[in-house]
C-alpha cells in the first residue's frame, strides 16, 4: 500500500502499518482472549513492556484464566505481581476475578459495564471493549494524546476537557472506516515507537499526509509540556534482622499510602535526633546481638515519593517463631508478595 495513495484513508493506512509492524507481544494473539487482554492493559500501566512481558507469562503460567485467579489469595495474586509495582493493579485484578467469576465468569462486553469493574477506568475499558469485543470505544492513553494532538495541532492541553473531546472525536472518525480494535492499538504502537516524545520519526508516519504539527514543522511542540508534581523527598531506616541460615524477618506492611500489603524488613521514617542504629534495634520484636552495622543508603521511588533508605544490619543468635504479621523468610526468594526494595536492601547487605 502506497503512503500517498489519495484513495486508501488514513484509518486504513494505519491499520496496514500496524499489521506490518506490530512488535509479537504474547498477548496480541486471533482472537483476542478477554483474560490475557485485560491482564496486559492492567500490567502495560505505568510499565514498560519490555519489563511487562516476562512478568505477563509467568503469571499467565500460574493463572491461566479469571477462575484460577479468583480461587487464589490475594497474597499469592500480589507475590506473582512482584517486580511490576504499583501493586493496587493486583489487588484490584483479584477482586475483579472474583466479581466476575461470582456473576458467571464472564467479562461484559462494552466498555460502560467494564469500568463498573474493580481497576477498569475509561482507557482499560475501552481498549478491551475495543480489542476483544469491537466495540468503537476510543482509548485515549498517554501515546494516543501525543499522536492525536500532533495531527491535529491542538492547541489546549489534551488532557482538559476539550483538549480529550477534540482527540476522541478524531479516534471515533477513523474508526468509522478500518475496525475499532486495530486503530486503538495502532495509535497506541504509533505513539510508542515512531510519534516519540522527542525525535519523532515522521517519514515512517503513516498518517504522515494529515499531520499539521509535521506541516508546520514542529512536531514536538505538540502536545504542550504539562505541569508535574513537585517530587518528595523521603529518608527511612531499615531493620535488616538476619537470624541463622541468612533468613531476615520480613513484616507485612498494614500502614501508609505506599507498599501497603507487601512484606519488607521494618522501616520507619529516620528521626534526625536519634542514632540510626538504636532506631533500627526498637523497630524488631525480638533481641539483636552484635554486630550492628549502619549501611549506605539504597535509592528508591515509589510515584512521585524519592526515598533514601539506610539499612542497619542486626545479627539474630536464634530465629524464634515469628508473631502474627511478621515472617522468617530467605531475601533473596521470600516466597511472599514483596518489592522490589528488598532486593535493593539485599545487594546493600550482602554486596
């Protein structure tokens, strides 16, 4: 197919690019299966893929569908989600998989009874109800904005109001001329890999002809740059309490807006006024024996919090049964819904 074919639109042209060069993702399968779909969406958020598709076979692996995925724990749902943060995602997927599989194991098929659904917002459901089920639902993500607002030179933020109806209605116009599904995706691909944020690759744009941002040769002004939230800084000091056969003990984290739910050493914010290592010693349950040792800090951002964490190492003569909320587990596979934090703390204690 010709770029500058006058008779093939620009819906076409897109949806013949991505056929072309779509990347082989382990979901992107015929037909679309609504459980692997809406687990990549869940995951893909705020992830980058290449780190999102190991972790979307493993737990593919483990839960296969919506029902083995409800019949588990939430704890086992969240320790299989492990390494991609954010871990509400799987809390609310577990939620859904049991919403679901209660009311007869379905997903519904449009996108209004899909963000009824623990997790599903506008975007999610209406990439699914698009993908799976071909509904004309648009799916305006970060990628589609760029694509939508470079196209058509908008000139407001296209995450106001206007700026999202003006995008959508241009999504809704090319979808009455090549299949929903495919153009949702091929936007998303676009905006991925040749509309970048910076140095877009305009020659191998297939919607290159329609482009008023690439007309006006400055495709990068668009979208305009939006305002971030100020970064916080955070400092913490951590229990590493190591007990016989390097086993630490872990607490599941009940308090706080971040890491809720997960199992790390006990941390506490660093009081200025008192020594690191008396801190640490009063976070555990049990009895520390020397040696104590105060560590470099690790680095470590959850969202817009910036946190510095200094482990404290404290030397356990004997690993006495953990209470309730607390666990003797091996760091480096704790067998429990963690963070990637642990890790961090581990190459800090062990080098």
């Amino acid at each position: 197919m010709s770029r500058y074919d006058d008779t093939v639109t620009d819906a076409e042209r897109l949806v013949e690019w991505f056929r072309a060069h779509a990347r082989p993702l382990p979901w992107r399968t015929e037909p679309r299966d609504p459980y692997r779909s809406l687990l990549s969406e869940l995951m893909a958020q705020q992830t980058q893929i290449d780190r999102v598709v190991p972790r979307f076979e493993a737990f593919v692996a483990r839960f296969p569908d919506l029902p083995s995925l409800a019949a588990a724990s939430e704890d086992e749902v969240v320790e299989a989600w492990s390494g991609l943060g954010y871990y509400r995602r799987a809390r609310s997927l577990h939620r859904l998989a049991r919403e679901v599989s209660a009311a007869g194991g379905e997903l519904p098929s449009t996108a209004a009874a899909l963000e009824t659904l623990p997790g599903i917002g506008p975007y999610t459901a209406a990439a699914l109800a698009s993908m799976v089920f071909g509904e004309a639902a648009p799916a305006l993500d970060g990628n589609v904005a760029r694509v939508g607002s470079r196209v058509l030179a908008l000139d407001r933020d296209p995450r106001s109001s206007k700026g999202r109806a003006e995008i959508l209605a241009w999504v809704r116009s090319l979808m009455t001329e090549a299949s929903p599904g495919p153009v949702n995706e091929a936007l998303m691909e676009l905006g991925a890999r040749v509309c970048t944020p910076t140095g877009p690759r305009c020659d191998r744009c297939p919607v290159e002809r329609s482009c008023r941002a690439r007309a006006e040769g400055r495709p990068e002004a668009y979208p305009a740059p939006r305002s971030t939230r100020p970064g916080v800084e955070l400092e913490w000091v951590a229990a590493v309490a190591e007990g016989p056969g390097g086993r630490w003990l872990l607490r599941r984290v009940v308090e706080g807006p971040i890491l809720r739910g997960l199992w790390l050493p006990p941390f506490a914010e660093r009081d200025p006024v008192r020594p690191q290592d008396e801190q640490a010693r009063q976070l555990v349950p049990i009895e520390a024996v020397a040696p104590v040792e105060v560590l470099p800090p690790v680095r470590h951002a959850v969202t817009y919090r910036r946190i510095s964490v200094v482990p404290v190492r404290l030397a356990v003569d004997s690993a006495s049964p953990a209470a309730a909320g607390w666990s003797w587990a091996d760091p480096a596979s704790p067998k429990l819904p963690t963070s990637s934090l642990l890790a961090k703390l581990l190459r800090s204690v062990r080098g």
